[in-house]
C-alpha cells in the first residue's frame, strides 16, 4: 500500500514576482538617470533583501516539487547579491563585471524560456527579462549610455510584468480558480484544472520518490 502526505502551502510564487517588480523598479530608475550617481549605494542596500525573499520563494518552490520556478528564484535570488554587493564594494572594474554577468544570465534565461512556455507566467517575465539582460550586459560591457537607459527602460517593464503576474496568481490561489487571464498550456494547465489522477501520473518516477536523482 501507497500513502500519499499533503503539507498544503500556499504559492510563494506571488511573493517572488511581487519581489522582482521592486526591485526592477529600482535598478530601472538608476539606469534610466531618474536616481543621481550618488543613490547607487542607496539602491544596492535597497535590492540587497531580495535575495531573502526569492532565497525562501526557491525553497518553497523545491518543496512544491516544481523545479523550473524554484530554480528560476534561487537564480534571480543569487543575482541580487551579486549587484548589490559589487556595487557596495566599488570594485575595480565592477561595472564590465556585471555585464558579463548579465550576458551571463542572458544565456540561463534564453534556456529556462525554452521549457517554461507551458507555465506561461514564468514564461512571460523571462520573455521580458531576455531584452533587458541583453541591454545590460552590453551596457556594463560597452559603457553605452544609451544602452543603459533602454535597459532601465526594460527594467520597468519588467516590474508592470511581474506586477501584473504576481496579481493573478495571488488571486487565483485565494479564489481557487483563474480570475486574470494568465495563459497556462499543456502540464501547467491541467496541474490547476486536471482532477487529481493527473497530479499522481507518473508519481513513482518523481524526484523525491524515486531512489536517485
């Protein structure tokens, strides 16, 4: 006999992307000029917690056995550190180092956009997310003035996406139902509308189940 333990948690996914639209917010307003030079350490200290916050939406997340958004979060958990900590430390040459590193993360988030698709929130927001990396990798590269407006330009889109996403899925998970519109497909879909002999498909083959990873 098979005995199946729920431990119901709600979705921290609306944390996580409530999360990225602040701190987008944020960093946009530095690149777009509306912070002066002088705000950048004010804006790193600002950025710097969100790295707790999408830490603890990833853990969730692993623990909801959804690998794709709890690897999603600890990435863009690990990046908040990183540019708040760089540009704390004044480091020689920081500015070209985050680039590489945003082109970096370019390259992760062209690949999780290969196998969100279905989960079309997730999907959305790296969609988003890929100009924006684009623009400031080449921008901390270059030094291009202009390529840093347009990725602060892009960083405010990113916040409305999140926003909007974050919206939706928190009321979805309090109606237990789709009230915005957020375009589910395939697995995703039926993960929310299928009954549960669709959540057990497979059951024995999942991580945590089977004997190895």
């Amino acid at each position: 006999m098979t005995r199946i333990n729920l431990r119901p948690i709600a979705s921290p996914m609306p944390l996580g992307f409530f999360t990225i639209a602040i701190a987008s917010v944020m960093t946009g307003c530095l690149q777009l000029g509306l912070l002066g030079e002088a705000a950048r350490t004010a804006v790193a200290l600002t950025v710097l917690p969100a790295f707790v916050l999408q830490l603890l939406v990833a853990h969730l997340a692993f623990g909801a056995r959804d690998v794709i958004a709890a690897t999603l979060m600890a990435v863009f958990a690990g990046s908040w550190p990183a540019y708040a900590l760089v540009v704390l430390s004044g480091a020689a040459d920081g500015p070209r180092v985050l680039g590489v590193f945003n082109l970096a993360l370019l390259v992760f988030g062209a690949l999780m956009t290969a196998v969100t698709r279905p989960k079309r929130a997730l999907w959305l927001v790296l969609v988003v997310s890929l100009p924006r990396w684009a623009a400031t990798g080449l921008a901390g590269v270059t030094g291009a003035d202009w390529l840093t407006r347009t990725a602060g330009a892009l960083g405010l889109a990113v916040a409305l996406v999140a926003m909007y996403t974050a919206f939706a899925l928190m009321l979805e998970d309090m109606r237990s139902g789709e009230v915005l519109p957020i375009g589910r497909s395939g697995p995703a879909h039926l993960a929310v509308e299928g009954d549960l002999s669709v959540q057990l498909r497979n059951l024995e083959r999942q991580a945590g189940v089977r004997r190895t990873l």
